[in-house]
C-alpha cells in the first residue's frame, strides 16, 4: 500500500474533525431512540495543507494525490498519532500559488486537502 510522501512539508496548523455516524428514530410522543451504525461508527478527518513546495516537491504530491484516484487507501501519520489508513475524504484538492520573488516568477505552491481514517 502506498504512503502519503513528504509528510514533514505539512503544514504544523492542520485540524482534525471527529463525527460519530449514529442512526436516530423519533416517534410521535416525543420519545427519540439513538444507536451506533455499524460497530466502527467514528469518523476522523484530517485536513492538511502542504505549504509552499517548490515544483518538484509539488509535482510529487499531486502525482501521489492523481495515483490514488480518488478511491484507493493509503497509509498517513498524523503528528502525535500512529501510522493509519486513510481515503481521500471529499476527494477535492485545493492549489494556491504564491509568487515570492517577483522579478524572477519563482512561485510556490500549496496543496490543501481533508483525508478520512479507514476503521
């Protein structure tokens, strides 16, 4: 299984969001039933950026994000956390160049991204 590369180019301010998918039935006197669905009901995401890479670090991110296609499991390592397997969580990567050197065109580039943990 492949692994996310250059992870210690993300970005020190990623968050983290944790749900619980529940299944939820209300009757018509008020009383209301909850329940886990499934017995791995947390969902954790992580949102990372990778903060200005230069083209070679970019090009090696973006073709990793491309390999996966959207669907295929990696393995990522969130600061402070075990190894884990992951899925790109809404399958959407957001790319922001920054010019930083204005008389030569040198940019950078960031990749922003959410991942979601495999149970």
């Amino acid at each position: 299984m492949k692994t996310l590369p250059l992870q210690n180019y993300i970005d020190t301010g990623f968050s983290q969001l944790i749900k619980y998918n529940t299944l939820s039935a209300r009757f018509g006197d008020g009383y209301r039933q909850d329940a886990p669905n499934g017995i791995n009901n947390k969902i954790v995401t992580w949102s990372i950026t990778y903060k200005n890479l230069d083209q070679e670090n970019f090009t090696t991110v973006m073709n990793f994000l491309d390999s996966l296609k959207g669907a295929e499991h990696f393995y990522a390592t969130p600061r402070g956390e075990l190894q884990a397997e992951w899925i790109l969580g809404d399958s959407e990567v957001q790319i922001t160049e920054t010019a930083v050197q204005h008389e030569t065109d040198y940019t950078y580039k960031s990749i922003t991204f959410t991942i979601e943990r495999i149970n």
